[in-house]
C-alpha cells in the first residue's frame, strides 16, 4: 500500500523554500491486534458512553472537563476549544540548529520521513540534507498540524530526511527525585574492568532486524496453529452485528404497533383513516432512523492488542 503524506507544505531555510510531504515511519499495524468477542453468543462487544444515573448519552451532550479538584471540573465548551485551535501553516522553517548530541534521547517522540513533492524541489532538497551531514547538525522548527503544535528536529537519514517529533521541556519528568538515593560514589575498579570487557565483547553494528518481538511472533504462530484445526472454536459476528440497531428495532415495533392500535381503532369508530395512518406510520419511521443514528454515535468497536 502506498503511503499517504500526512503533511504537505514549504520547508524554509532563510529565504529557500522547497516543497515537502512528511510520511510516517512508523506502521501502525504492525503488530497483532484483537476485537472483543462475547463468547456465548459469537458477536462484537460494543461500548456505549454512559452517565451514573442517566444511562447512555448522546456525543453531544459531552463537554470536556478541566479538573480542579476535589471532584470538581471546569467545564468547556467544543466552540471555545475550536476557537483557540491554530491554524494548520503550510511552511515548517528551520530557526535553529544544535548538534545532534545535544538533544537528550527522552525527548524524542516519533519519527517521519521528509521527502520532496517532486524533481524540481530535489536540488534545494538535497542542499539542505549535505548541509546538515556535513556539519553534523540537527535542524529545529515547529509544525502545526491538526490544530496542535509540535517541536520537530531534522536531520539526515540515508538519501533523506528524518523530521522527529520532540516533547516540550515540560512534558518531561525530573529525574532526580527518582536517582536521589543511588550512590554518586565510583564503581569499584574491577568490577568496572569485567563490565567494561563485557560490553567490548558485545559491541557490534547496530541491525533493528537482528531483534524479535518474540510474545508478537508467538501470537502468530498461536493463531496460525488455531486456523488450520477444524477443532478451533469461530464466531460469525455479521454485518456489524446488527447490535448497533437493536434499540431502533424496539422503538419501530413499539411505534407499529401503537399505529396500528390507533388505526383498528379508528376503523371501529367507522371513520376512514387511510392517511391518517400512513402519516403515524411514517412518523415512527423517522423515530426509529433517529434512534439508530443515535445508538450508532454511542456505541464503538474496542480493540485490544
């Protein structure tokens, strides 16, 4: 499957600007996942978000709540958030550079792939990426996406550039409340010799696939054992269950058949209701569509890796 940019726009250094798209690096699916099935009855588990008291509620009606304590909660409104949202911009510019040692680990946080959007934006493309390499520096900028705003690093990958998300500096906890009570004293020396030694022999070229996720590999083979046994219990879930629509069922057939009281007895009384009828009718209908799209906003699918 082809990868589909997340971001389009300028990348500006001074006065150059070069047409980019950033794409993930990362493959959300990857790794196994699964979907919860209620085991006598074979179908999805569906959630619904529901209030103490109340029971379900509709999307709507939920506000988001800042927390003051004490269980008490400042409340906003989706307008007011939308409001403050920034603007996606459409140039992600270069401000500063540090070296690439500077920059701790902790605050890395995902990466993506920065390429050019097409052969006429390569040269400036590739003037910034030797820049970089040859002077062994990292490049730093923020980028709007989504209504939120990210620190971003740049540096050169292969014939690329990798643009990786960072935390701000307050989205990192202290360390040292949790290393106060280690030692700051050396490590005895031989010791320090036999763990030096150990590291020296272990020391090779750093190769990602040499690594397995062995639970992911298991899983695999788990599932892959399971599928071949005519003995392995299956579930047939259907067309989304029909669980979604289960409520709208009930309040079609309530509204039916009160129709159809009505109308038997309108008929008794020996007065012509043929549209009278039709009009109750189609009004449960209209009900009915209402309450599916209502229980459909409610309830969604969990996974679970």
């Amino acid at each position: 499957m082809a990868s589909r940019a997340i971001w389009k726009g300028q990348l500006r250094l001074s006065l150059v600007s070069i047409p980019v798209e950033i794409h993930s690096a990362t493959k959300s699916g990857a790794r196994l996942s699964f979907r919860q099935i209620h085991g006598p009855s074979g179908k999805r588990v569906h959630y619904e978000k529901t209030v103490p008291g109340i029971g379900p509620i509709d999307a709507d009606e939920i506000l988001k709540g800042y927390e003051l304590g004490d269980d008490e909660y400042l409340l906003l409104e989706p307008e007011e958030i939308d409001a403050i949202k920034l603007e996606t911009k459409k140039t992600l510019e270069l401000v500063q550079f540090v070296d690439a040692s500077e920059i701790p680990p902790l605050y890395y946080d995902r990466p993506y792939y920065v390429v050019p959007t097409d052969d006429l934006a390569q040269d400036a493309y590739r003037v910034v990426r030797d820049a970089l390499r040859q002077s062994k520096k990292v490049g730093l900028g923020q980028l709007v996406m989504r209504g939120k705003e990210y620190l971003c690093a740049l540096r050169p990958c292969g014939d690329g550039i990798l643009l990786e998300t960072l935390h701000y500096a307050d989205e990192i906890r202290e360390a040292d409340p949790l290393f106060s009570d280690i030692e700051d004293e050396p490590a005895d020396k031989e010791l320090l010799e036999v763990a030096t030694q150990l590291i020296d022999r272990k020391t090779d070229s750093f190769d990602a696939s040499a690594f397995t996720d062995h639970y992911d590999a298991a899983l695999r083979d788990l599932i892959d054992r399971k599928r071949k046994s005519k003995k392995t219990p299956r579930a047939k879930a259907g067309e989304d269950d029909s669980s979604r629509g289960g409520d709208n069922v009930v309040d079609l057939m309530s509204a039916l058949q009160d129709s159809l009281k009505a109308d038997g007895s309108d008929k008794s009384g020996g007065k012509s209701t043929g549209r009278k009828s039709s009009s109750k009718t189609s009004g449960a209908k209209s009900s009915g569509s209402k309450s599916s799209k209502s229980s459909g906003a409610k309830s969604s699918t969990k996974k679970s890796a």
